[in-house]
C-alpha cells in the first residue's frame, strides 16, 4: 500500500494537458460508404471540425464563451471556443485534501478477466459480409497487472456508508483535485473516489477493448466483486449499497462502459459521467444480442427500453473521433453517436446534460479541466450533501 498527497496533481495536470494539447481545424471530408475504403488522403487525417448546428444535430443552447451551463439544468448546450480551467481543477492549499492509497490486481488473480492482449500491427479486417464485424487473428491469453487508486475525502466519517464514484483508466487525478473543492464547498456528498487502470491495449482485441467496450453486466459484477471489497478492507471504509449513491465515469470508452455499468445493473448505479463517449461500433467480439455495440444504445436499447433510473452528463468536442479504423460501418462518428444519444435521452425523459465543446478533441482535456466541477455537481442532484 503507498500514500499519496493529492499535491502530486499539479504535476499530473501539466503532463495531462500536455498529452491533450489541440490540433488545429480540418475541413470536413466526405462519409464513405459501407465497405467502401476511405481514400488515401483520408487515412491518417486528423478529424474534420463539426458544426453544432449540423442539421439533424439536437437543439442547444449557446452559452456566453468561456462559462458553463447552470449545474441544475437538464439539456443541451454548446460552450464557447475558450477553455479556462475552472478554479476548482486547482489544488487550493486552504482546503482539506483526501487521503489518496494505491494498490495492485493481477490477472491470475481475477474470474472476470484472465487477460487478453493483441498484437502489434494492423487492427484486424473488415468482414467482407458485414461491415459491422473486425475481424481480429492476433489476439491471445496475456496476462496483465493494473492500479487501483482510492481517494478518501477528509470529511468521512468511518463506519459510515459513503456514496462513491467508479472511474475508468485510471488515476484520474483531477478527479481528485476537483473533488477536495466541491465537498469543502457542500456542493457534493463527501464521496470516495475509486480509480482503476485499464487492462492494457486498446480497441478490438485488447483488455482495454473487451473490458469497456462489452455490452453486458461483466464489467460491473467485476468491479463489485474483484475491486469494491478490496478498498473497504485496505482502507477502512464502508462503501454504500444504495445504487442512488453510486456514480461512474470515464473517457472514450471509458465513458461508454460507465454508461453499461448503469444499464445492465441500475440496482448498482444510477449517475454517470461521460467525456466523449464511445456509443458507437467498437464491441469484440461480435455479440447477436448486441450486433452494432453501444451504438445500440441510442439505436435501439434506450429507445424501446423503459426509462431507467439513470442520470447522465456527457460531452463531445467539435473534433471528436470520427472512422478512424478500417470498419467503414457508418457506426464510428463520435459526434454523430452523442448527438443521436442526446435526441433518444430527451425523448424518453431521462435527466441529462450534453454539452458540444467547440475547439476540442478527443477527450479533451482543458474542456475537461473547465467542466468537471459543475459535471459532477449536475451528477450529484438529489443526494444528501451531509
């Protein structure tokens, strides 16, 4: 077990913001058909720019640059072209600050995900008959080791049931940073925050890939039975049962998978935080049930599912991900999968907030640093602020 300060998230910030850093505008270029492959000059282009007023895009509103939307507002929204980071993603010395403990997993030791690595080199190929299918042959058995980082606030009280939130690829230190402000302020529970890493890759045919990208309940089973038990044991606190007071977050996928762990076990969590999410193609391997991945979430399941009691915030930057593998399925349009995800919330009436972050990318990360205070406090309505 090591002790951490949460000061070591300043340096974290600047290697973050540094690995975030903006590319510039793109024309947009032409959607290719199915099974049709992009055009060379396509290949490796950087994403085209969309315009939150696309039509078929949601309604939004446009906020004044350089705020945020009210913190309790349902809805759609478009922040302005300025990103400054918001005072509560600074480490403020005046405040308590959580206790942050690491610990390890390894593979051998888990039921759910013995582990599975691809290797180098291509993604795989598109089948032939069906442009929703990867077809991957380089991928094996591997085993992997990941971090499991706990952030423990000042203000628990032990023996209590403390609400908490999940995070995906983790440590997620702005999480942390962000969180001494906003219990120090009331304007959030006093939670624990639990940060695991992934386990390792990316895409179709990795441990990142099967763990996020699945759409089932094994993701959530593997953090309540592999993951919860450990950090109440290791640190002396009582994690609450009460899917009200549970919450999970992520990136990308990471996002995506926050998103599965709710809908596949409501009775778990019921609040979860996106950042550019994955609802698109992207599950391996192919599942009948589920055919085109989370894109079935705006395609189908929310749609023709009663509403469950589920509340959302989520983002997408104007240069989000778009086709970049070799699928061409008509399914790999970040942008396209958040605005479809933000049209099938609001017409079953769920309480959510989608924000379009112009002069952003993937996961962005100073959208992130200007929005995750009053995500997290959207995220939180509802819940005794003890």
């Amino acid at each position: 077990m090591h002790l951490y300060r949460i000061s070591a998230a300043v340096i974290l910030s600047v290697a973050c913001s540094l690995a975030y850093s903006q590319a510039p505008a793109v024309p947009p270029v032409q959607q290719p058909t199915p099974n049709q492959p992009a055009p060379a000059s396509q290949k490796y282009s950087p994403p085209p720019t969309r315009d939150p007023h696309t039509p078929g895009y949601v309604t939004a509103t446009e906020l004044p640059d350089g705020t945020v939307p009210p913190a309790d507002k349902d809805g759609n929204f478009i922040l302005g072209p300025t990103h400054t980071p918001a005072p509560e993603a600074l480490t403020n010395p005046d405040i308590p600050h959580g206790d942050i403990f690491e610990f390890t997993l390894n593979s051998a030791d888990s039921k759910f995900y013995p582990g599975i690595k691809r290797d180098p080199g291509p993604l795989g190929t598109a089948d032939p008959n069906d442009p929703a299918k990867l077809i991957v042959t380089t991928s094996h058995p591997a085993p992997y080791t990941r971090k499991v980082t706990v952030y423990v606030p000042k203000q628990y009280q032990p023996g209590t049931a403390a609400p908490f939130i999940v995070g995906a690829d983790g440590p997620d230190m702005l999480l942390f940073t962000t969180l001494d402000s906003l219990i120090a302020e009331h304007r959030v529970p006093a939670m624990v925050a639990i940060s695991i890493s992934n386990g390792t890759g990316d895409a179709q045919g990795s441990e990142r890939g099967l763990e996020y990208d699945t759409m089932s309940g094994r993701y959530a089973e593997f953090v309540e039975q592999e993951v919860l038990p450990q950090v109440e044991s290791r640190y002396n606190v009582k994690l609450t049962r009460d899917p009200e007071g549970r919450a999970a977050t992520g990136g990308s996928s990471g996002g995506a998978v926050s998103l599965i762990m709710a809908w596949y076990h409501p009775e778990l969590y019921h609040r979860v935080l996106a950042y550019s999410g994955t609802w698109i193609n992207q599950q391996w391997p192919s599942n009948p049930d589920t055919p085109h991945g989370a894109w079935e979430f705006h395609e189908h399941m929310i749609p023709s599912s009663p509403r469950k009691p589920i509340r959302i915030w989520m983002e997408v930057g104007d240069r989000d991900l778009y086709n970049p593998n070799v699928m061409r399925d008509n399914m790999h349009d970040w942008v396209l999968a958040n605005e479809k995800m933000a049209q099938v919330l609001a017409a079953k009436g769920y309480h959510y907030q989608f924000l379009f972050a112009p002069n952003a990318g993937h996961v962005d990360y100073a959208t992130k640093k200007q929005t995750l205070a009053e995500a997290l406090e959207y995220l939180w309505q509802g819940y005794p602020k003890k």
